[in-house]
C-alpha cells in the first residue's frame, strides 16, 4: 500500500511512518519542513501546510492509504494569534477539509489520531479549547466515512517514546529531569495520574487501524494507568536516582497545568475494550521497557 503519514516528523507519525515501512507500505511524508530525525531522513517527502490547503486531490491522487497525526496544541500557536482563533482554523477547518480532499483524490483507507480526552474526561471538552476543537476535527474526519473511504480515529492517552532529531516535551525531558540533568528544578511529584502508552505500541494501534477499522469508528487505546507519583518513581529508578519524591499540589515544571487538560489532580484510569484491542492488535506491556531504554539513551548522550 502507497501511504502518506501526515505529520510525519513528530514523534508519533515518526514512529508510525518507520513502523509501516517495516511492514511493506511504500511510505511518503507530508509535512511542512525536511525531517531532522535521521531515522526517517531517507523517506519521501511531500512538502506542505494541511492547514493552507496545500495538499490538493491533485497532489494525493495515488496514495492507497492516509494516516494523519498532526494535532496542534498550545505550543504550536503563532506568536500574537489567539489560541482559539488558531485552533479553529487548524483543527476545527483545517482536518476536516484535509480529509475531504483525500477523499476527492482516490484515498481509500483512513486513520486520524486524535486524544483521548473526549472520551475519559468529558468536562473537558467544555473547558478547554484545544479538547473541543480536537473532537470536532475527529468527529468531522469521521462522518467522511463511506465504503469506498474507510476513515476512523485512533485515541491515544499520554504516550511515551524517543526518537533522535525529535524534540518534545515528553519522556525524554522528564528523564534527564531524574537523571539530575536539571539542578534548579525542584524535584516532587503532583497528584493524580492518567493512562499511559508507548509510541511503538500506539504505530501497532495505527497499522491495525488502517488495516482492519471500521469506516466511522473512534477507537480509544491505551495500556497502563500509573499515577504521576509512580510514573517519575519509574524513572527516578531507571536513573538510579535514590531522591525521595513527595506530591506537592503546584504546577510542576514538566507537566505544567496547560497540558493536564481535565485538571491538576485528577485521576484518569481506564481499560481498552478488548474487542477493540484485539482487532487492533497493538502490543501491551512495554512501558517499563520502554522508560528504561529512553533513561538509557539519554544517560548516553546527555
């Protein structure tokens, strides 16, 4: 299958793009800069803004398969633009209109990557602007769906990984955070906690997704529920960081309150469907593996 991963210098769609080359997919990039990520630099790369209009069915006329993976938040908002004026023009207009026009080009199979927020923490899509337009991109993609145009939506919760060349504010920064890396930062946990899964197990979810999902279907994925206590302690461990963290009811530095969209405090814990899981077909399991091979990678480099 001829696929484009949108999105695909992130680290989710990175990972996706290098999974479904594995796989046998004939893999191409779409996104608005080069890959810096030397994993994915020797793919294809088709250059443009989904959120322009760049893409035309002209220029999506022969790929089989689409997955997109290019959810903006507040860090991606342009400097002196309005957060909900963006997210309205990237999120709201811009993927749905995306997704018409590879439906226009001949795209036959779907995935959209959405979040899981709508569908654990429902108040949150009331409270927060980015939750809001993140469902109504995914709802909008979604409704799209025809026979001969199979999308749906693969929602994951906080997920974990690494890929040199991509840069995020996720496990590799907490990591050098337990690695000590970062002496003026005060060291505590804070309450709550949600579902956590690894990037390679959220390509598997995608893959089976792509392959397999239903034509309008929302799937809701995860793995393992940990609270932020236990999940620096994992990785306080995998540094062999002996500091003793206590929860402190602050904003924390690594996950300050603008990413902990149903709230400082809360508690997400959940378990996938397992009807869904097995048609999807993604690993479980993986995390502690996973902390440790990033706390790893960046005692090694630094």
């Amino acid at each position: 299958m001829k696929t484009l991963v949108v999105g695909g210098t992130g680290l989710i769609g990175a990972h996706v793009a290098l999974a479904l080359e594995a796989s046998g997919h004939a893999v191409t990039i779409a996104a608005r800069r080069p890959p810096e990520a030397a994993a994915i630099r020797h793919l294809p790369v088709l250059a443009g803004d989904y959120a322009a209009g760049d893409f035309t069915p002209d220029r999506l006329a022969g790929f089989d398969g689409l997955v997109f993976a290019a959810g903006n938040d507040f860090r991606h908002v342009p400097q002196g633009m309005d957060e909900a004026e963006h997210l309205e023009r990237v999120n709201i207009r811009g993927v749905p209109a995306f997704f018409a026009q590879a439906r226009a080009a001949g795209v036959k199979r779907a995935v959209h990557v959405g979040t899981f927020y709508p569908h654990v923490a429902p108040w949150s899509v009331d409270a927060s602007a980015y939750v809001r337009s993140r469902l109504l991109a995914e709802e909008a993609a979604r409704a799209l769906a025809r026979q001969d145009f199979a999308v749906c939506s693969v929602n994951p919760p906080f997920v974990l990984g690494r890929l040199e060349g991509v840069e995020v504010l996720g496990a590799q920064i907490h990591a050098r955070y337990a690695l000590g890396q970062y002496p003026d930062m005060p060291v505590f946990a804070i309450a709550g906690g949600t579902n956590f899964m690894t990037v390679h197990a959220v390509s598997d979810a995608v893959i089976g997704a792509l392959a397999r999902g239903e034509p309008g279907a929302a799937y809701l994925i995860g793995d393992e529920n940990l609270s932020f206590l236990e999940y620096f302690r994992c990785l306080f461990d995998a540094a062999g960081n002996p500091t003793r963290l206590a929860v402190e009811d602050r904003s924390h530095p690594l996950l300050p309150d603008d990413m902990l969209y149903a709230g400082r405090g809360t508690v997400i814990s959940y378990e996938p469907d397992p009807v869904e899981r097995e048609l999807l077909d993604y690993r479980r399991g993986d995390l502690g593996r996973v902390i440790r091979a990033i706390v790893a990678d960046c005692r090694r480099n630094g």
